[in-house]
C-alpha cells in the first residue's frame, strides 16, 4: 500500500490519446517528506509510514506537534498523515512525489466534504417535495409525516429529517489518475475528489484494484 497527502487545487479537462475529453481534478502531490517509520518490532508495535506535507512556520504549531517534529529532526510541516503497511522502502528524510504513482493507476481519494451548513430535506436527501397544486399552500420543501400516528408511535432511528450537512470524511474509490506531471508535483485524477479548493486530501492505491491487479 503506497500513498501521498495531497491539496486540491481544482478541476478541469485533459484530452487523451483518443482525442476524448476528460475531466479531471487536479492534486499538488508533494513533495511529501517522511517524518517517521514504525516497524511492528519496535515500540510502536505495527508498520506504518508518517508523511509531513506543505511548510509552515514553526510558531504556528502546538508545542506537542513541535516536540513530535524535533524529536524526528523533521522540518514544520502542515499536515502529518500515517500511512500503515507502505509498500515502499523508505527511512526518515525522505520525499516522496508524485511520481510513485504512473498515468493508468487507480487510487482512493480521501477528503472531508464542504459544509453546507443546516439544509432541510430536500436539498440533504433529495426529496421530492409536496404538491404544487389543489389548493397546497407552505407544504413544498416538507418531509411529511415521519411516524405512525399509533403503534409504533415513534420515529424510527436513521430517519431522513433535516440537520447539519457536509463536513464529514467520505472516500471515493477506484479513481484513474490520468497523468502525472513530476514537475509541477501534479497529479491528475479522472473524477471528482470530496472536499474545497485547499482541501488536504489521502491519495492511495486503490484497495480494490491495486497495482499489482491493473
């Protein structure tokens, strides 16, 4: 299992071999540095890999991210992301870039969605509305009833009603990365990736069509 931290910088679309376009989200992928590696022998008792991604000034950190960072002699880093199981040989000091991942690859994109705030019904679940017609007034964007009015008498849990939408963690799977520009530390994934404009978002091989299983 390999991955980076990236930031969403946006869409567009590329043209392939075919001439055929294709829309695309566009991640700075690197350069991610490898702060730390855990091995399932040492103290941590499991292997894992943790990545620092995008500078930032040292004041600007809490005091145990600071101390976390000292004591790895790495550089003050935005974001720090634990990767487990990383497929790839790597020692503290390291940068990874995009280009441990190549045009064709299939990766998971992991990103915290937009807040949209506190919606109603018809915009957080799709529903359809009252009637618009025969005398209907105030009824249009309502849910309608939401429980029975004798037995059972109550509203069953999971029940579709209004609320805070957004600003949850979602993974997308089995994205295409289209190209990768090493470059510009660019990676461009066919599809839409959760999350703004500045987002942090995961990248990683896609568990259910690795490298291997193209």
């Amino acid at each position: 299992m390999i991955g980076l931290i990236g930031k969403k910088l946006g869409q567009t679309r590329v043209y392939d071999d075919a001439g055929n376009a294709v829309s695309v989200t566009v991640v700075q992928a690197g350069p991610n540095r490898v702060v730390q590696v855990k091995t399932a022998d040492g103290a941590d008792k499991y292997a894992a890999v943790q990545l620092g991604f995008d500078d930032q000034k040292e004041q600007r950190l809490n005091k145990p991210t600071q101390g976390h960072l000292k004591k790895h002699n790495a550089a003050p880093v935005r974001c720090l992301r634990e990767f487990r199981d990383f497929s790839l040989e790597v020692k503290p000091g390291d940068t990874l870039g995009p280009d441990i991942f190549e045009a064709g690859d299939y990766v998971d994109a992991i990103g915290t969605t937009k807040g949209r705030g506190f919606q109603g019904v018809v915009k957080r679940w799709n529903f359809g509305g009252g009637p618009r017609s025969h005398g209907q007034k105030g009824w249009f964007r309502r849910p309608g009833a939401i429980a029975a009015g004798s037995t059972p008498g109550w509203v069953d849990k999971g029940k579709k009603m209004p609320g805070q939408m957004g600003g949850r963690r979602r993974t997308v799977q089995n994205l295409k990365i289209i190209q990768v520009r090493q470059d510009d530390n660019l990676l461009l994934v066919s599809g839409a990736i959760p999350g703004a404009v500045g987002d942090y978002v995961i990248l990683r091989e896609a568990k259910k069509r690795p490298k291997a299983a193209k």
